[in-house]
C-alpha cells in the first residue's frame, strides 16, 4: 500500500502540534509497512491531509479527481481558534465555515478524541468522522534520568530545586497567563514555558503579561524534539493550562517521558484521563496550584507508570494499524476521465 502524506502546506505549521501530528503518520504508518510518499506520482492508494488552507482544498480536488480516497485529519475545530492569535475570536465563525468547506472535501474525517469528534460531528459535516489519536512515539518519548540531568545542568537547576515546565504557542487559550499567574504565586519553583509565537500574532494582553512575568518563569523559546525530551524527564511535573483542545500532543509525550502531568479539569480528556489515576486534573488556578505543590512535595500518590501506560496504547505501531483498518472501509472511485481533445475526432 502507498499513501500520500500531503505536505504542500505544512511547512507553515511545522512548529506545531499539526506538524507534529503530520511526522507521528509518517512514522505509524511506515511501521506498519506502508510506503509513505509525498508526491503525485506514483499514485498513491489515500491522500493524507492535515492542513486547512487553500492549496489543501485543491490538493484534495486533485485526488478525488483522479479516483484516490482522501482521509482529512480534524486538528481545528472553531472552538480551540477561539483566543488564540490576535483576532482569532471575531474571525471564529468564519474559520469555522471554512473548516465545513476543507473538512467536506473529505472521503474520511479523523479526529483524536470523542470530544473533538462530537464537535465535529455538530457542524453538520458530510463525511463519516471517526475517531483516532494522534499517537506518540513511545520509543523516542520515554523516561531516561540522564537526559533529565542534561537538561537541569544547563538551565542551572540546583539538586532539589523543582521545576515545572509546560509547552505550546503564546495563546491565552494555552493557558499562558494561568501559567504565568501561577509561576507568580509559587516564587520558591523554577518555571519553564518552551514554544514560539510570531509577536505580531500574539495578542496585546498576552505580551504585557509575558514583559511582566515574575523571574523565576523562563520562556525558553522553540527547541528541538531531543530539548524537549529532555525537559520532560527532567522536570519534577509539566503543567498544562490550556482551557481548549482536541487532544493535546505535548500531554502525550509528557506521559511517555514519565513525568507526573497536571492538566486543566476540561472535556477532551473524559473517558481517557482520570484524576488521580493516571494525570491529576483541576478547574482553575487555586486547584491547579494546590495540586502542583501536593505532586512537587510528593503529598499526591505517583500515577506516571499509570501515565505511561496511556501514551503506550498510542503508540505509533498501534497507530499504524489503526490506520490500515480505516483504510478497509474507504470508497473506492473510478478516476475521472481525461478530457478528448478535438484532434482525436479529426479526420
């Protein structure tokens, strides 16, 4: 089988979690012995597509056309473009027409979580929407205290200084300012935000908070997948604030690397993560506060093996195989046929 990753446009959201989902396919499904190309030709059996811009609407004309089903990966959904970049909430409804338009497009809908799946399901679409998560590569992402040391030594992190690290763009809907409230309040604990946002998308809030953050929050900035990695295993807990996802890869990697995960009490993880089982979860800064200092002065049960547990049933293998059983119910069409010029009718 030959499936055709579509990349015309990923280049632009190659530092975020789409582009990351978009290398997690590339490597699921070659562990699942698919040849994985990013080209017209050869034909491919299914065109992969995870971005929402203009050329990726052409991109899925152009399969249709030739008779290749088209699986289109929901990452967006109207409401986690809410309080993202500057404007992003008058531009919501609009978005969120474009998405029916990208999304319709689409043989096959496939979205990480039930909860992304129920939204989607909501704007009416046509195509079936199913759910798959976006996997983790639990080979790669995996606990390892000497990374965990690298990464304390060169941010100068003293034996027993606790560290709290956390990841995304400078989206208020990341939870940025609930992270740099909290980094405020608990003046004693070593803060690090790693991630990027052009400043001229960030919104004007946001920036003034990021000015006046208190000394002890590092905004580490963009670092490589191994960076990250090793902030993880050497972290004592990753928060993560954000009030909307549709599943949150970064979570996904924290559990893999072992460390104790923190997250905001919302939709998208019921069914899957489980205060005190395996994450802890709180609804608002005074929780999140109270349960990140009972995880940093070990008061809390440790749930990190619970933790790894479900980043190893979304493994990437695991993903892979998924993907070959939603393969075995995609539409098979005839391609179009190709035009007949008006020399071929002459005499």
């Amino acid at each position: 089988m030959r499936v055709h990753i579509y990349t015309g446009s990923l280049a632009l959201v190659g530092k975020s979690g789409v582009g990351q989902a978009a290398n997690h396919q590339r490597a699921a499904l070659q562990s699942a012995g698919v040849q994985v190309v990013t080209d017209w030709q050869p034909p491919a059996d299914a065109v992969h597509i995870n971005t929402v811009l203009p050329c990726s609407v052409r991109a899925a004309r152009k399969a249709r056309r030739r008779g290749i089903p088209v699986i289109w990966y929901g990452h967006s959904t109207e409401e986690d473009f809410r309080y993202s970049f500057a404007g992003s909430n008058l531009l919501a409804p609009l978005f969120k027409r474009w998405l029916c338009h990208c999304y319709n497009q689409a043989d096959l809908i496939l979205t990480p979580t039930p909860y992304a799946a129920n939204i989607l399901q909501g704007y009416g679409l046509r195509p079936p929407v199913r759910v798959l998560s976006n996997g983790v590569d639990t080979a790669f992402f995996a606990p390892d205290p000497v990374r965990g040391a690298a990464f304390r030594q060169q941010y100068g992190l003293a034996d027993g200084q606790k560290a709290v690290v956390s990841a995304g763009h400078f989206f208020e809907r990341k939870g940025i300012l609930d992270f740099i409230a909290l980094a405020r309040r608990m003046p004693g604990v070593r803060f690090f935000w790693f991630g990027h946002t052009d400043p001229a998308l960030v919104p004007r809030a946001v920036r003034k908070a990021m000015q006046a953050a208190p000394p002890n929050l590092c905004f580490a900035g963009f670092v490589t997948q191994a960076a990250l990695r090793d902030a993880y295993c050497g972290a004592d807990a990753f928060l993560f604030c954000s009030h909307e996802e549709t599943e949150g890869i970064v979570v996904l990697e924290a559990l893999a690397c072992g460390v104790p995960v923190l997250v905001r009490d919302i939709p998208v993880y019921e069914g899957w993560l489980t205060d005190g089982v395996n994450v802890y979860k709180a609804a608002d800064n005074a929780g999140l506060q109270t349960k990140l200092a009972g995880i940093l002065q070990h008061r809390l049960p440790d749930v990190t093996a619970a933790g790894r547990t479900v980043a190893e049933e979304r493994a990437l293998p695991v993903i892979g195989q998924a993907l070959l059983g939603h393969y075995a119910a995609l539409p098979r069409r005839q391609a179009a046929p190709a035009p007949v010029s008006c020399a071929a009718h002459s005499l």
